[in-house]
C-alpha cells in the first residue's frame, strides 16, 4: 500500500453538518475527529478509500498562510477556485442518486466521456464543486481523438 501524497482541505460554514453530509451523500468517513473538552472540533479529516480530506471551518491565520484566509464558497457568493474529483470503482448512477437525495445540486448527469470514464458533477451543501469518475473503458489516444476532434498526446508534447 503506498502512503498518500496529497490531501486537499474544504472550508464549510458548519463542519459538523458538513461531516454528517459528506457521509450521507458521498460516503465519506471520519477518520480523524479532534475535539477539545466543550466538543469543539479543532481538527477533522474524513477518507473515501485510500484518499483523505480536512474539513477545516472558514478562518485567517497571517502567521501561517500570510494574507490567505479560508472561506465557504456559501460566504463567498458560491465562488470557488478548484474542484474535487473523486474516482469511483463503480456503481456512478446510484452514487449519483444518493448524493441527490441528500440535497446535492446535480450540475451535470452521469455521462459516458471520450476518455472512457462515466462521469457526474455536483455542488455540496456549501457548493464546493464536486466530480465523480468511474472508469467504463479503455480508449487509444487515437479512439479518443476521433470521438473528440481534440489532438492528445501523453505528457508535455502538446
């Protein structure tokens, strides 16, 4: 099993609510809960497989990230300047549908791409961008560009 190499932190209004609903409608789980003696949560990390993500409240610190400060996209008139992409083993349409049950904004039905993967995006309870991929073939770089009109090439000879 090798170590994971990136880990990406979210901020949301309510991190308590945003745990409860990453597990209802994507099927994260806590992996890492830090809470001092009134139950405040002072650090939280949450794993679907073998990745990790910090689900940190919005805040300022100069002394560790300079001018920087961590906001919800709901407290920021829903802008956001990444998005997450999660890689399912399967199962895409009913992973689709739970999210939508738990009130995930659907911004893009799950649909067969040229490179092969089935793909679905939403917005989260905050509306942070979610993508969620789920490997349904294995198409050339040339089966790709004829079903793309796109010039592919892997890595850097673009």
């Amino acid at each position: 099993m090798s170590a994971q190499v990136l880990s990406p932190c979210l901020s949301y209004r309510d991190r308590r609510a945003a745990m409860d609903w990453l597990e209802a409608a994507f099927g994260f789980e806590v992996s890492l809960l830090v809470t001092d003696d009134k139950g405040e949560i002072g650090h939280a990390e949450m794993s679907y497989r073998d990745a990790s993500i910090t689900i940190a409240g919005e805040w300022a610190m100069p002394e560790l990230i300079g001018p920087a400060a961590l906001h919800s996209p709901a407290n920021q008139g829903g802008r956001v300047t990444g998005f997450l992409r999660v890689f399912l083993e399967d199962g895409i349409d009913a992973h689709c549908e739970r999210a939508r049950a738990a009130g995930a904004r659907i911004t893009a039905e799950p649909t067969d791409q040229f490179y092969g993967d089935r793909v679905y995006r939403c917005l989260d309870l905050d509306g942070h961008i979610w993508t969620f991929s789920q490997p349904v073939a294995n198409p050339t770089l040339a089966e790709m560009e004829a079903a793309s009109g796109f010039k592919l090439s892997a890595g850097k000879e673009a």
